[in-house]
C-alpha cells in the first residue's frame, strides 16, 4: 500500500496479489502528518485486510518542505559547519544572483548557520585531488567545544578528493557529535551548492528521522512489519535509512509519486508525450512526461520564493538532487477568494485541512474554489465518499464577498472559477511553452480530487484534444508510488571534454552505487547515466543522458540537439563534460488499474455552470467502465469529480480509464 499526504487529503492506495484494489481518502493533520497517515492505514485496515498482509509500505511526505517553509511545530536543526580555513563565508556570500534583478536593497536567503557556528581548519585539497595541506587534527580538536547541533563538514574540492572530510568525520563522530559530509552529499564541485546541499541535510536531519522512526514504530504497533520505503524528489523509492541520511532527496516527495504515476500509465497506454495535472485541495502541479520518463532536473532551491508558479533563482537554498521538473501554483480546492481593495483576489491562501472550504461545516467562513464549483452545480451536495457537502454555507460565504465586491454571488463564483483555471494554465506554461514544447500536441493526464473536474476548460486554454482520467484518479499519486522503482544515484565532477574516455569514471560509480543498493538488501536491475554539458565557453550546464559503454559522438550530438531547442543556438567551441551522474535502479512489482463492466448510469440532472458557456443542463452519471457519454455532464466517483463540456465525449477503456475528447 502507498500513503501520499497533501496539504488538504491523505490518500490511500493499496492493490493485492489477485489485483483487487482499495482506495481511502481521509483529512490529513498538518501539525503531526502521521496521525493522518494511520488514520487512513486504520480505515483500510478496517476492511477486513490482516496487517500480515502487508507486504510493502510506501510513503510520500511534505515534512521537509513544511519545515523550511516555517509550519508549526516543524523545527529546523541548529547546524554547526567546518570548512577550510578562509571558506567560513561562502554560504553568506552565495552567488551573484538577487532574486529580484532591479531591487538593489534586496536581501538573500538567511544562511542555515550563523557566523558564531561557522568554524574554518587547515586543510587544504586542490581540484586534481592532490593533498596540498593535511588536516590539522590540532585545530579541529580546539573548535571543538565551540560546535553546537549537527556538524556539517564541506572541505574545499573534497570531491575531487574527500580524504581530509573523512578523517575530520572520524575526529567528531568520536568526540560524540553527529556528523554530515559533503562528500556523502555530493560529489560535485561548485563549493556553494556543495556547500548547501550538506547544510540542509544536516538541518533536515533529525526531523525527518524522528518523523519516520515514529511512523515505523506505529506500523509495527499496528501489526504492519512490511518494509517501508519512501519517494524521493526524483520519483524513485529510497530506503529510510537513506532518506535519514540525505533526507533533502524528500523535499518533493509527494508531488513526484504522482508524476512517476502519470509516466507509467502514459508508458503503458503507448502515449509518448503527456502532461501530467494534479489538481488536489491545496495546490496544482504540472510535468511533462517524455518516452514514459518525467523530465527531471537538478537546479531546486528549497525554501525559496515562488512567482506565479516559478522559483525564484537566489531565493532559497540549492540542494543538488535530481527533481522532477514541476511547476507548483496555490491552486487547490481549498484556495480562499478574497477581496482587495474592491478586487477580486483567489489564493495564495488554503483553507486546508482544517477549518477546509465553508462547504465542509467544519468553521470554515472564507470562499474557496470548491464552494464555487459548489454554488455553481459543478459538484454534488453529497460526494460518494460520504462527504456532505452544505451549499447553503457556500451561498452565505459568497454572499459575505460579494457585498465587499459590490457584485452578484453567483458572477462572483464564475470569476473565482475563470481565474483560478488561468492561474493553473501558468504552471501548464512553465513546464510547456517556457520549455519549447507546444502543450496542444500532448495529451493530458488529469487527477487528484479537483483535477478532472477542472481539466477540460484548462484543455481548452491549450487546444489540447485529449483527456485521460484514470481509474482511482482522486488517490493517483499514491498509485503512482507503487509503480515507482528503487533508486540510487550518485554523481561527480570529472570537467573533461566530451572526446576523453570517460568510461572508467562511469564505471567506478557504477561499483559505487551497487555497493550502495546492495547494502539495502537489493539487486541493480539497471544503470541510467547522465552527464551534465557545457560549451566550453559557458558556465552552466545542461543534463544529457549517456550511453553505456560511453560515446563521445552521441553525448555531444544530443547536447547540441538540447541546447538548440532550449535556446535556439549552437556554437563552434570544443564540449564539455563537467559532472557524471548513475543511477541504479532495482524494479518493484508494477500494479495496474482494473476495469470493470458498468455501462453508464444517469443518476440526475442538474443546473450546472460551464466556463465559457454559461448554464446548461447537465446529466449526473456515475463512474462507469464501458461506454461513452456526451456532454454535458457530470461523472460522479469515489474520490473526484469529472466534467465533460458540451463539444466534449467522455469514453471509457478497457482498464477503466475515461478518455474526453473533443466530439
């Protein structure tokens, strides 16, 4: 079974032997995130299904994230950092970049380590890996009883060689301090970002691993003795040992199961590009997904600004980890529509969980885009849940607005609707357009509990002419997470050029790696190689993949091929390889979705609100697996709701997929 929290839901999917599968969906708790993931384990359980049942546990966690962006209760490590003397302020003084190119009073993120718990050693590494300077075990020894918290070690070019980080970890760690290396973070040259990955280990460390310590002591108190693995920020599976010791692979754990999700099923219904849309309660995300393969990438900041869907570069912390590409917007159910200054406002604010949308009865008074779709006929008063859903709340929380507004409730929902779709086209924008990609020649892959009910009018934005609605799509990222692999990548800097053998320098992390995974307990099924290229006149690179055994002549040629289409050009200077990254990969047992044999069931009509059409007698039906219906209408689920314009068919496959398409 995987257990995915978001910000609004914590969803449930778990499949067994026989293919059967179950679907929960429970409010998550945000203040201690694994009450809501037992009280949705505590649900299935109810069911009927023994704990000894239990062969696999899959967890996908916000808790890094919510920690940097300052939640409650989610408390940062005070981190100590020892460095090469004359080093203490690289993490102060950062790069050249100011979030906001034209203010010059602008300031940059808030280093992790005060001045008073920087501490700088003799030592010295020069970039062949050449020992210049030993450590000077003296001086180390004398900082000592000045450090505090976790220690974090970053020596300068200790990826070229980490002898002297090695032997100062095995000084602290015997003095008694926990200790993070650079080293074992990553082995990449650049010391800032070196520099701040290890950092931001170090503070993420004993929350994450008190956090998943917890949650493997309440499985286990719960009869659950399965192992329990956990999505990392690149869609792949780590242990929790290997997420306690680089817990910044998590940072965007939960968004990822749903992208590794939407690039299997793409896989296996033979579509070669998609765009994977979540739409949940609190937020939207968008990938695209390549060949049955998320784009992923390595330039993330943590804890840094977002506008309008994009990070802010020079806002937040860089953490070197592969990410999915994705682009995030406050665009949820549980978004809050307000007025400023007699204008209409929705987001960046969420109900949440807790009090959620007015329509929820639960204290809520604020406008949310679910008690738009609400008041507008869009959703039923009664969810198959069991969700109740109170429209006179609603009504009352629009009225409240539109006084403010000066305007009608009802035109005031339809805005609130019009304006949170152009706000999800601009997180369809970055990961589409911005990348050189047309979005009308994907097909669109929509889920979560609002995705489906709000994909099509976000379709029509981009002349998108397909639809797919999977079964289960309210849960769909915790289906994606059990269809995610076991994962573990390392990477190096090498600043070779791109005709130099580089084979060896890939097979040495190839040993690496599988000395890693079969420390885990597992097997490598397969290798994946990048590197990451530059002109030999630039100063940043791009991400290629490589072959095995390498090939000059094909790296530099995709390189070119990329760079071209990034940006439009290519240049006669010699290529450059600056850091090689493997990854090996060990399979998981793939599950699939189950169709069944329901034709169309017209269970209502309804008053219902269309963007750009205005109302229209809607048809209500439930979920079906065979057939097809036109629109207007309206397909009830478990755990979402589809809609389906006018001009629109909805199809079901033979797995029970929905596929909307234009008629």
């Amino acid at each position: 079974m995987a257990v995915d929290v978001g910000g609004t839901f914590t969803d449930l999917y778990a499949v067994s032997r026989k293919g059967e599968s179950a679907r929960v969906k429970v409010l998550s708790t945000p203040q201690s995130p694994e009450i809501g993931v037992l009280n949705a384990i505590d649900e299935f359980l109810e069911r009927g299904v023994r704990p000894q049942e239990v062969d696999l546990v899959i967890h996908a966690t916000t808790i890094a994230t919510n920690a940097f962006l300052g939640q409650k209760h989610l408390k940062l490590a005070e981190v100590s950092l020892v460095t090469t003397k004359g080093m203490e302020d690289i993490i102060e003084i950062q790069r050249q970049k100011r979030p906001n190119l034209y203010d010059f009073t602008g300031k940059k993120p808030k280093p992790l380590v005060p001045p008073e718990l920087r501490f700088g050693v003799k030592e010295r590494v020069n970039f062949k890996g050449e020992v210049i300077e030993p450590l000077d075990v003296s001086e180390l020894l004398r900082i000592a009883p000045n450090l505090r918290g976790i220690v974090a070690v970053c020596f300068l070019h200790s990826y070229a060689n980490p002898v002297n980080e090695i032997k100062a970890k095995e000084i602290l760690e015997r003095l008694g301090f926990d200790v993070v290396a650079s080293h074992e973070s990553t082995m990449e040259r650049r010391e800032y970002e070196r520099f701040s990955t290890t950092i931001v280990n170090a503070a993420l460390k004993p929350l994450v691993s008190s956090y998943l310590l917890r949650l493997v002591e309440a499985l286990k108190s719960k009869g659950i003795e399965a192992p329990l693995f956990v999505v990392a920020s690149s869609g792949g599976l780590v242990t929790i040992e290997e997420a306690m010791s680089r817990p910044a692979q998590l940072i965007e754990s939960g968004p990822a199961g749903g992208a590794v999700g939407a690039a299997y099923y793409a896989k296996k219904l033979g579509v070669k590009e998609a765009l994977a849309f979540d739409m949940g309660g609190t937020t939207a995300k968008a990938a695209v997904v390549i060949n049955g393969e998320p784009v992923l990438t390595r330039e993330y900041e943590v804890g840094g600004e977002v506008h309008a869907g994009r990070l802010v570069k020079g806002s937040g912390y860089p953490v070197r980890y592969p990410f999915i590409d994705l682009a995030e917007v406050s665009a949820g159910g549980g978004t809050i529509a307000w007025s400023e200054n007699g204008i209409l406002r929705v987001g960046p604010i969420s109900a949440g969980a807790n009090p959620g949308p007015a329509c929820y009865g639960l204290g809520g008074e604020e406008p949310t885009v679910t008690d738009a779709n609400l008041v507008l006929g869009r959703l039923p008063e009664r969810l198959p849940s069991g969700l109740k859903l109170r429209k006179d709340l609603a009504l009352k929380a629009f009225e409240k607005l539109s006084k403010e507004l000066g305007s009608d409730p009802i035109e005031v929902a339809e805005a609130v609707i019009e304006a949170i779709t152009e706000e999800m086209g601009r997180a369809v924008r970055i990961v589409t357009i911005e990348r050189g990609i047309d979005p009308s020649e994907l097909i669109l892959i929509a889920y979560g509990g609002m995705g489906p009910l709000h994909a099509a009018e976000l379709a029509e934005q981009f002349g998108i002419k397909e639809i797919l609605v999977p079964m289960g799509a309210g849960v769909f990222t915790a289906f994606g997470m059990l269809n995610s692999d076991v994962k573990y990548s390392i990477t190096r800097s090498v600043v070779k050029e791109v005709t130099e053998d580089l084979e060896p320098y890939f097979l040495e992390l190839e040993a690496a790696v599988r000395r890693r995974m079969e420390l885990s307990g597992m097997s490598v099924d397969r290798f994946e190689r990048v590197a990451d290229v530059r002109y030999s006149t630039q100063g940043w690179t791009l991400e290629v993949k490589a072959d095995k055994p390498y090939s000059p002549e094909k790296l530099a040629r995709r390189f070119e091929e990329l760079h071209e289409r990034r940006y439009g050009f290519k240049l006669d200077v010699p290529i450059v390889v600056e850091n090689i990254g493997v990854t090996a990969i060990h399979y998981v047992n793939k599950v699939g979705l189950k169709g069944f044999d329901k034709e169309p069931l017209e269970i209502g009509k309804t008053e219902a609100w269309f963007m750009g059409r205005g109302f229209e007698e809607a048809t209500v039906y439930e979920r079906f697996g065979k057939g097809e219906v036109r629109g207007p209408g309206i397909i009830m689920d478990y755990d979402t709701t589809v809609l389906v314009p006018s001009g629109w068919i909805a199809k079901a496959l033979e797995d029970g997929t929905l596929m909307l398409r234009r008629a």
